[in-house]
C-alpha cells in the first residue's frame, strides 16, 4: 500500500506526539518537527509504503536528539502491562470453548497497543471478553486447517505489550501442534513502540519460539529490503502470520505468499484501501478482504 497525503499529515502529528512524549522543550520541539518537515518535502514518499516513509522522518528525532529510541521505556510499560496479568489472560484462553482460537484473539485485542495510530488506545479494550467483539474478517478455520499440515510457522510481530499476547498464542499453538517450528521475527531497531529483540528476550519468547530480526528499522516489513537469513526463513516457512496494520500496508503487496493477516484497521485512509470499516478487527488472509477479491 503505498502513501497518499493524509498519511504524510498523520505521520507527521506522530512526531509531535514523540517529542511531548519526550518532554522536549517547545524550541526543541520546533527544531525536532521543522526537520520532519523539510524530510517529508525532500522526500517522493508518494512511492513509499506509510512504514518505510516513517521511519525515514523519524530519523528526524535522533539527528536533533541523540535519541534513537524515544519509546524503549514505554514498550517495557506496556510489556509489564500484560506481563502482569498473563495469568488472567491465560486462564481465560484454557477454560475457553477453543482455546486456540481464543488466544488468536487476544493476539489481534493486543494490537491496539498502538503509539502509531491516528487514536491513542484505550488500554480497557484488552480485557474484552471474545463474546464481546465482532470480527469483520474471520478466516479462522482455514488457519486451523493449515496448521494440520504445517511444519514452520513465522510470525511477525507488531507491538510491545501485543507481543506477550503473541506468546500465549504460541502457547497454544505448540500444545496443538507440537511439530510446528515457530520463527517469531522482530524488528531490527526501534521503531515507534514495535517490539525488538530485547523486548522479546525479556518477555520470554525465546523459550518458546526462535527469534529473528527481520532487517527493518521502520514500522513494517519490507521483502526486498530484508535481511538474507530472514528472508531465508520467510520464504520456506509454511504459515505467515503477520501482525499489525504497519505490517499489513507492506506485506499485502506480497501476492507470492499466504499471508495470514492479523490486525485492527486504524486509520480511513487503510480502511478505504481495504474496503473494511475504521475499526475493524481482521483474522484473514488477503483473498478475503474485500478490496483484493478481484
């Protein structure tokens, strides 16, 4: 999916919002938002994917900062935030009627942990009940069917406090589906409050699953830009399970490949390219959304 305007104005309040997140001083901030300014008129981003354009005007905050990474104590906030009731959350998933599908449920309720949307999230929304949410898109039961036959499952992740949603997932999964070799793939730097290597290592992901960084330092997950071992395993792995709305504007161009997409859809700009309401809440593969049936 690539940029229109309105996504070049949403990225841009974006760096306003890190910056009062950093307690910069309005001088600062100033210095901070002008440099966003003059790369975003330096920049063709009519031909870019709203991730890769991201990360380049964040680039911004750590010329004029030194900070590279403005939200490392926040993923860790939103880390303990789940941490600290997994317990709650895991109960909830083994006395469910399907437990699987249940902790695919709280996979997608964890992405709106979100610092890159158009709304700041409502933390209350990830105690919801699955009885309570509608999904738009619900292609479950083909997942399930392709685990039966799968031997490696990859799995690129979004989110801080997302990601520990995204290991009781691999909970279930690995109960289910023993054999499955699970490859969770994360971002190579910082990027807004995605999760990377440190923070899935805290989490305790690798006691479950293989972690590899994918080569991106942008809210996205670029193919052609990949690093050679992740594209490696990108490329052999039987099931894609791709995380986020980042993730989905940059991998759904990616028609070689059954990608199994998973996430919230948080802006109008995605929501008329998909042909699915603000809001929504996706468990599909590309085929059934509505903007990529014909």
């Amino acid at each position: 999916m690539l940029m229109r305007n309105e996504c070049a104005v949403c990225i841009l309040n974006q760096i306003l919002r890190a910056t009062d997140y950093m307690g910069l001083n309005e001088e600062r901030s100033a210095l901070v938002f002008k440099e966003a300014l003059k790369k975003t008129l330096e920049t063709d981003y009519a031909c870019l994917t709203p991730p890769l354009f991201s990360g380049k005007i964040y680039d911004a905050i750590t010329d004029l900062t030194g900070n590279g990474d403005p939200y490392k104590k926040l993923r860790k906030e939103q880390n303990d935030l789940v941490l600290d009731n997994i317990e709650l959350f895991r109960e909830r998933i083994i006395k469910s009627e399907d437990s699987l599908f249940t902790s695919l449920f709280y996979s997608l309720l964890g992405n709106i942990i979100d610092y890159g949307g158009v709304e700041i999230f409502d933390t209350d929304q990830i105690f919801m009940e699955v009885s309570d949410v509608n999904l738009a898109i619900n292609d479950y039961e083909i997942l399930k069917g392709k685990f039966e036959n799968a031997d490696t499952l990859l799995i690129i992740s979004d989110n801080a406090g997302e990601a520990v949603f995204d290991m009781l997932l691999m909970e279930q999964i690995k109960l289910k589906y023993p054999e499955i070799k699970i490859i969770y793939g994360v971002r190579s730097g910082p990027a807004i409050n995605d999760i990377i290597k440190e923070d899935a290592e805290y989490i305790g992901i690798g006691e479950i699953a293989e972690i590899i960084e994918t080569g991106s330092t942008y809210a996205g997950t670029m193919i052609n830009q990949s690093d050679p071992g992740f594209l490696e395993i990108y490329s052999g792995s039987d099931i894609v399970i791709s995380k986020g709305q980042g993730n989905f504007e940059t991998l759904e161009m990616e028609t070689g490949k059954d990608i199994f997409f998973i996430f919230k859809v948080k802006c109008d700009i995605v929501a008329d390219y998909s042909g699915l309401e603000r809001g929504s809440l996706v468990l599909g593969y590309r085929e059934s959304i509505s903007g990529f049936s014909v």
